[in-house]
C-alpha cells in the first residue's frame, strides 16, 4: 500500500452528507431510503491517511460496517443460521479488502462462546475481530450486561494434555519442551510459519535440545492438495524414518506452490526413497486414514484452524512471530530447570 496525502476535506464532506442525510429525514423509512449514500462512504481513501494507525483503520471499518448492516437489514435473530468458522472468517476478510486496498489477511476463526473471533493481519499487526455466529454482524466490542469494563474472552488457563502417538518428532526426545504444531501443507500461514519462525526455534532450540517438534496433519478441506501431501510426506517417512519426513516436509513447504502428486513423486526420489514403493504407498492411499485421525483429534482439542500449536500443553493459533514462541518456551525452560 502506498503513502497518500489525507485528504480531510474529502472525509469532513462525506460525513456531513451522511449526517445530514439522517438529521434531515423526520422517520425511519426515510432513513432507509439513504442507506445507499451510507454504504458509499469512501473508506478505502482514508486506510491510507491512517495506516500508521492499523487499530484506528479497523475501528472505522467495523464503524461502518455497524451502520450499514443497521439500516441495510431488519433485525431479527443474528444467530439463527450459524456457519463455519471458515465461511465466518472468509466473509469478513472479503468485506474489509473490498472497503480498503486488499491487505487485510485472515490469520485464524475460533468460536468463544456465542461469538467467532476472527484474527486479522493488517501491516503486520494482528487484530482480533468478533462476528456473530450467522456471519452477518461484526461486534466492535463485547460489553458485559452487568456494566462491568468488558473483557475480551481469554484462552483456557490450564494446559492441553497433548497424546504424541506416533507423531513424527524433530530434535530429541528429551527435550523438555514440546511443540505439538496442526498443520496443513496448503496452507499459506503454515508456510509463513516455516519461512519465517521454525528456522529460529530449530536454530535456538531445536537443535540445541532444549525443544522437539511433533507434526500432526491438519489438512483443511478448502485445500484440495493438503491430504495427499500428507499422505506423501508418511510415505517417506515409512521408508527413512523421522528424518526422512522432516526432509519431506522442507521440500513441500519450500515449494508450496508446485504441490501435485507427480512432484511428491519426483520429490520422494530425490530422498533417495525407493520410488516403486513410494508410489505404491501415495497411489493406494495407505495413511489416508492416519492423516484423517490426526484431523480429528486436532477437532477433539479445539483446534479450528491452521497453524495450531500447543507448546507444553498451551495453545497459540496462527503464525505467530518468533517472538512469542521464544517468551512461552523460555518461560517453560525456567519452570522445568530442575
């Protein structure tokens, strides 16, 4: 997104019209007649004149998005139709990139209670964001009917106890702390998350010992490649072992955007796998069901999106920087030194 000058003229002219449009009507029927002028609000002009602000953007946004649904729709029961949380998240990042310049990425959806939370990345910020569960209104804030200072929902305090099975594990098996990742070879957060963070936590920890990585599949059905990669990726592993996998998994990640089952196949050569009995195994779909298994369980635990990580036992959702993997995996190092 490039710098522009504000243009406040332009702002202070749009609202007064909107304003007067209202203040100038005696009902509420000629209030609707004029809810098109609201919904042409230019709010795409001014992301520009408050993107250093990412949290003042959004809060216009979700202000104009209270307006609009106020007069563009009649009330009624905003949870009667609940969808998924993917519908959830997809509809409202689809909002906020048509009212600004397209920046707004969906980080991850969970339902909290009677809400979804969606967490949006805009110019590197994460912002949490809360719909209802028929995806049709944005909730700029949670207030409590007792009057007290809302909070925003908080996570479980208590620790996830997280079954490894016969997860794949990187770094040793001693290590004191374990990062259980969900994840999905598709998904372009989980390849933010390999770009840019697991580097950082295999050099620090990883490789050090004071870590291991257990990997379980995740695979989304808006991904349509994400369940045979996976499948492809046991295949290597079925043959050399976790190495081999983790091997697998670099190959995928690094190229995310070539996933076909003719290049698992090239790839898988490439380890030096034997290539008839890898194809056999993809072709046959020898650990479909593993990889659907891992699914559920992720499911069973409240993972809802990708990437998911329980770190010890405590969850963090989405592609975190390497900075709050660090904080909690310190912390953790300190409580078990003895």
């Amino acid at each position: 997104m490039k710098e522009k000058k504000a243009n406040n003229e332009l702002k202070n002219k749009d609202v007064k019209n909107v304003k007067d449009s209202v203040e100038n009507k005696d009902s509420l029927e000629n209030v609707n007649e004029k809810k098109d002028e609201i919904v042409e609000i230019p709010i795409g002009k001014y992301i520009d004149n408050l993107r250093k602000n990412p949290w003042m953007v959004v809060s216009v946004l979700l202000a104009i998005v209270i307006v609009v649904m106020a007069f563009s729709r009649g009330g009624g029961n905003v949870t009667a139709d609940v969808i998924s949380t993917d519908d959830a998240g997809k509809q409202l990042v689809s909002f906020l990139n048509s009212q600004g310049k397209g920046d707004v990425q969906l980080v991850s959806t969970v339902q909290e209670g009677s809400l979804y939370k969606s967490t949006v990345n805009f110019q590197g910020q994460d912002i949490p964001v809360y719909t209802t569960l028929d995806g049709k209104y944005v909730i700029p804030q949670v207030i409590p009917l007792s009057g007290l200072a809302a909070q925003p929902p908080q996570q479980p305090k208590e620790n996830v106890e997280v079954n490894i099975g016969d997860s794949p594990i990187k770094g040793s098996k001693e290590a004191k702390v374990t990062i259980v990742e969900f994840s999905d070879f598709q998904c372009p957060f989980c390849g933010k998350f390999f770009q840019e963070t697991l580097s950082q936590i295999d050099k620090d920890y990883i490789k050090t010992g004071k870590v291991k990585l257990v990997f379980k599949d995740f695979p989304l059905d808006i991904h349509e490649k994400a369940q045979k990669a996976a499948e492809a990726a046991r295949c290597v592993r079925e043959q050399i072992n976790d190495p081999g996998y983790y091997r697998m998994h670099d190959k995928m990640f690094t190229n995310q955007e070539s996933l076909s089952k003719e290049n698992y196949k090239k790839w898988a050569r490439e380890l030096d796998v034997d290539g008839k009995k890898f194809d056999s195994c993809l072709d046959s779909g020898k650990f479909e069901s593993v990889v659907k298994a891992d699914l559920e369980y992720g499911q069973q635990l409240g993972v809802s999106g990708t990437p998911a990580f329980f770190i010890n036992g405590k969850l963090v959702e989405g592609a975190q920087p390497y900075s709050v993997f660090k904080e909690i995996i310190d912390s953790e190092l300190n409580t078990n030194k003895n």
